[in-house]
C-alpha cells in the first residue's frame, strides 16, 4: 500500500522505464494525506485538474487540515465500500485514483502504470476510472483471476457503466453479486474518449496466463510471471499444502513456471521476483522476456514512501546479515501465503501482535456473505473473533490473522490512532531479495536512489560480478 507511491514512479518512468502506482486502498492514503497537510501542495495541485471541480473540492473541504493534525489525533476514517455504497465511496476512489496518477505522469510524457488486486475487488470499479480519467497507460492485476479486466477497460474509455460479479460466501452454494459502476455518476458530464489501457495480468503459471489470453472477452496485452519469491501475496503452492520446519510453505517443482508456453502464448512478458540484477535480466531476456518487474529493490530507495524509520531498520538488519523474511501462512484474511519482514516493534513481532484490539475499520479485504435473514453482510478473518464466528466465519479461520489493511499504511507514516490511543503498528513486506539488497548499500552508502536501482541492473554482467 503506497510504497510505490507518485514520487516513485514519476522518478523511474522519467528515466524511460515504467514507473508504477500502488492504487491498493489509494482513497484512504489520499485522505490522510490530506489531513496531515499536504505539505508541498501536490495533492490539491493535482485535484486542480479533475474533470469534476465540485467533486474536487468536496473532498478538499472535508479531508484537507492546513497545517495537518494536532499530535496524537486520529485520522478521520472513510467510509467502507459494499455493494451499495453511499455516492462518497465511488466518487472519493475516483479522485484519489485520478490524483496519484495524474502526480506520477506530470512533467514527463513516458508511460505509467497502476497496480491493483483483483482479489480486492470492491474499489476496482471506480479505482479504474479514475487512472484512466488521469492517462493512466498500464494496469497491472494479479492476486486472482482477472478474467473481467479487460473489458472494464474498454467500456470507462468510452465513459460506459461496467459490472463485476463477486462472490457472496455462506450459502453452501456458489453465489455472486453485482457490483455496479457508472462514471456519470461521478464525472456527471459527457467526456471525450480515454485512451485504454494496455493490461497486463500477473500470473504464476502458464495455464492461468493462457486462459487469459484465450479467455477474456477483450484483450490481454501481456503477462507479469511472478514467483514464490517476490513481496506481498504469493500464490498459494500447487498440491496438498506442506510446510517447512519455519512453518512456511514448501513450493516444489509443480510451482515452477514453463516460461517455454508462456512465450508460445505470443504477448510480452516480464519476469518477478529477485529479479534486480545485470544477470537476472540477461536471463530473462534469453528466456523470451521483454524484462523484469522490480519491486524489493525500489521499496527501499529515497523515492519509495517506506516511513524512514522502517526503511532504516531494515536496511541496518540488512547490513548485518540479520534480515528475516518469513512467508507467513495465515497472516492474510485472503488465505494466500504473505511475507513478512519479521522486525521488532511492527505487526510481525508477537508481543505486538498480542496486544492490538482486532479490529476491521478500513475492510479492504472483507468478503460479502448471506446473512440468515438474507441479507448481506461483511466480515473480515482479522476482525474481532467473536464478531467474525458470529458472522458465520469458521473459528479456525481467525487464527493467526493479522490486519494487513492497517499495519501496512503504519509502514507509509499513516498510521491511524485507535481507542484507548494505541497507535498502529507497521507490517513490512518484502521479497526474498531483500537479502542481497546490501549491494546497493555497498556501492551508494547509507541510502540509495531509484536511478541507482537502474544504473546497476541495467550495466553489464561482466561489470557487476564482484
């Protein structure tokens, strides 16, 4: 959640790569954003340029505090998305989505991305919009099957309502609700055409990335293959689920990627995971690749909107030989493995981990179900555990659960101020190559910058072996 923030982005698409937005639970960093301030104005120069002034300013008027919060007060919370929603929820996703993008492409005319996850499906609608209001030229989507995607993308460019169905859990049965988009309801006036576009889907396997391409009702312009070793969520390992003596998934040979079918399908494809060295890209390139997608490198560069403190942490334990990445099991509400950086003092530590009221206040990651009554309802595995069972989530399913949504903006400096005034705890992730990132410590000192993250990936092979 906006590690890979506009600062960040605008850097590497300036240096003639494609710089990437997080667009994941974007409405509530803008929000914050705006109550700490807005310190340099880029927020509110960037809401300048919104095709709906009104709406605009609404959400200046109701989020922005001159001057940013009196210490120790809590952000003012948003309100959660739903089938639903009232008109603020769609419309506040919208500006957030268009102003982070918008921020990432100004000044430059290179290409920019956003990242979204399909598993996170209620803002998707309108976060799509809003890149796309903004010029947004990739979008990028793993975490599920995005089979819907592409033709979402073809109606917002002509400003058309669009539809995704989403499961409804607690039937017993496989049930599905709509969830339904109309742009006019936002923008409110009739727009040119937006440009569309390209998609590309992040996959683990060349069966998922060819029903992709032959599948989807429009067109799947590429692939992001990503292994067990990049950050964030990871998919799950194929077979019977076996863990290591760490109490971390075992991914074996049936979890290996046939690069030979990925290349047969015919569109561009990146490699992921441990990917930012000289040989790694040469690698990727002789296997058929057009490159590779970096994420632990540029998460800890000056660029990413890591919080300071975290950064410098972990890059101490780095140093050390100390860092510890543990792909955790059950610390999602998803059920997809997620690693964790195991660090003091964050969400990770166990001590910590015990004295945090469960809590679901943000609900990024709920997923609908049928009440008894038949209603719908929302709940949330890292949510109180009497409120979950109560719910009708199984008991067994809390265990472990720990609240992404809140612990990863704790990570960003946006950490909100519960009751009783506990302050959130930060959940740092990374991937594997976290480990060897101390060659870039090496060769810049106690910080480096996204360019030098390129510069060294991009010199030759020869030139990087020690």
């Amino acid at each position: 959640m906006g590690v890979s923030n506009w600062r960040l982005a605008n850097t590497v698409s300036r240096l003639g790569h494609l710089g990437v937005v997080s667009g994941t639970a974007i409405d509530t960093i803008i929000a914050r954003r705006l109550q700490d301030g807005d310190p340099g104005g880029h927020l509110r120069r960037a809401l300048e340029h919104f095709p709906a002034p009104k709406i605009a300013a609404k959400f200046l008027s109701k989020y922005f505090r001159p001057g940013g919060r009196p210490p120790g007060t809590p952000y003012r919370r948003i309100p959660m998305f739903s089938f639903a929603p009232p008109p603020e929820v769609f419309e506040l996703s919208v500006v957030a989505n268009f102003t982070e993008v918008f921020l990432a492409k100004e000044g430059h005319h290179n290409p920019v991305g956003i990242n979204l996850l399909h598993k996170i499906q209620f803002p998707n609608l309108s976060s799509l919009y809003g890149a796309m209001l903004a010029g947004v030229d990739y979008v990028i989507m793993g975490a599920g099957i995005p089979r819907d995607i592409p033709s979402i993308l073809d109606k917002f460019a002509y400003h058309k309502p669009a539809e995704m169905k989403i499961p409804i859990l607690g039937t017993g049965e496989k049930e599905e609700g709509i969830l339904r988009f109309d742009p006019a309801s936002v923008t409110g006036e009739k727009l040119p055409p937006l440009q569309r576009p390209f998609f590309l889907g992040i996959v683990s396997s060349a069966v998922l990335a060819s029903s992709l391409a032959l599948k989807c009702e429009s067109r799947v312009n590429g692939f992001i293959v990503e292994g067990a070793l990049a950050g964030g969520h990871n998919a799950p390992p194929r077979g019977p689920l076996a863990l290591n003596k760490r109490g971390e998934p075992i991914y074996g040979p049936r979890d290996e990627v046939n690069l030979g079918k990925i290349k047969a399908i015919g569109r561009p494809f990146w490699l992921a995971g441990s990917c930012a060295t000289p040989e790694k890209l040469a690698q990727a390139r002789a296997c058929g690749a057009a490159g590779v997608q970096v994420g632990t490198a540029f998460a800890y560069c000056r660029e990413s909107a890591m919080a300071e403190r975290v950064k410098q942490e972990v890059l101490e334990l780095a140093r050390r030989g100390e860092v510890d990445i543990f792909t955790d099991p059950v610390a999602s509400p998803t059920k997809f493995p997620f690693k964790v950086v195991r660090l003091q003092g964050s969400m990770s530590d166990p001590e910590e981990y015990a004295l945090r009221g469960r809590v679901c206040d943000l609900g990024y990651l709920r997923s609908a179900y049928r009440r008894p009554d038949g209603g719908i309802g929302y709940r949330c595995a890292a949510e109180l555990q009497a409120n979950y069972i109560r719910k009708g989530g199984a008991p067994e399913e809390v265990v472990g659960r720990k609240c992404l949504c809140n612990g990863l903006l704790a990570a960003i400096d946006l950490a909100q101020i519960q009751g009783h005034s506990y302050k959130e705890r930060p959940l740092v992730t990374s991937g594997e190559d976290l480990r060897g990132i101390t060659r870039f410590l090496k060769q810049m000192g106690p910080s480096y910058s996204a360019q030098d993250v390129i510069d060294f990936i991009l010199q030759p092979v020869e030139a990087a072996l020690p």
